[in-house]
C-alpha cells in the first residue's frame, strides 16, 4: 500500500525490474475503473504469475486478499484506524497462514514524525481499551538490507515457511536490536 499515485507508479516501474520474466503485478488506485479493480483482484488471487498488488487506500476496504499473508505499506497514513483497514485485507477470518504487516519508515523525516505520533495513538488506545488494539506497528527495526528482504518477500523467499522474510535474514546485529527496543 501507499498513500499516492505517484509512489505506486514508482513502484510499479521498480518491482517490474525484479520480477521474473512473465510475472506481472496488478494494481489498483483511485483511477482504476471498477472493472478493472475486479480484475486486478482476480489476477492476483488466481494467476501465480501475479505475486504482487500494489495499491493505494482505495484498496483499504472491501476488498478480500486473504490470498496474501505478507503486506508492505510503504508509507503509512496519520490515523492508526486505516493500517487496521489496510492490514484486514490480508487477516480476515478464514486466513490460514501466519499474516506479516511491514510498514516501511525513514527515520528523521516528516514520516518519522508520524511513526511516532501513530505509536502514542496506538499506546493511548491501549490504555483505554486494553488487549483489543491490534498493534499494526509492532517492533521497529534499523539497518536493515531493505532491498535485499523486500526482493526476497516478493520472489516468495521465506515466507509461508512459517517464518517471516525477517526472521530468516536479518542478522544478529537487527535481532539485538529489536530485543533492546522491546526492553525498553
């Protein structure tokens, strides 16, 4: 997911340079007719040769993925209440493998400023409502070969394993890391 047009494209252009020879993505943005929103969901539940979706928050509600159980937003939106609607595309009811939710976050920008802003949202929704907040942020990882992981998700490596991409590749180093963060 991403929240702009211009991102998607960028995107679209990126991951067609990485993807094997005959596999395409589907996307879908506020400028896809309905039609073809159909048919991008179908190509990408039916047609292994279609591992990708890329889409815009006009993919944020209604539309069941539960094919899928890896989902990227590469930006995030201010309100915690669309990650949930994003990430409920692929953790439905019925879903029968482990779902992993990566949000992807420059540190030191305007985007980390809303990182942190999302995470005392969701840490004010815990106080008040306790176990039944879904944390859509969970741990925050640095160093990571960004490239390297999100090229291995796509080409299928890793997940569905009943590990995620990162429990696979990230090295020590990131692991102590994310033990110190939840330590603290």
């Amino acid at each position: 997911f991403t929240e702009h047009r211009d991102t998607l494209d960028y995107l679209e252009e990126r991951l067609s340079e990485i993807l094997q020879p005959g596999e395409h993505v589907a996307v879908i943005s506020g400028l896809t007719a309905r039609h073809e929103r159909i048919q991008a969901q179908h190509e990408f539940r039916h047609n292994a040769r279609c591992s990708v979706l890329l889409a815009t928050d006009a993919a944020g509600e209604g539309v069941n993925l539960q094919v899928a159980n890896l989902m990227v937003n590469y930006d995030i939106p201010w309100n915690p209440n669309r990650l949930e609607q994003r990430f409920g595309r692929i953790h439905r009811i019925g879903q029968d493998r482990t779902c992993y939710l990566w949000n992807l976050v420059a540190a030191d920008t305007r985007e980390g400023a809303v990182f942190e802003t999302l995470l005392g949202k969701l840490q004010v929704q815990r106080d008040a409502l306790g176990d039944r907040v879904f944390d859509v942020l969970s741990d925050v990882l640095s160093g990571a070969d960004l490239s390297r992981i999100l090229t291995d998700a796509v080409r299928g490596r890793g997940v569905g394993s009943g590990l995620s991409v990162l429990e696979d590749r990230l090295d020590r180093g990131l692991a102590e890391e994310v033990a110190r963060r939840a330590a603290s």
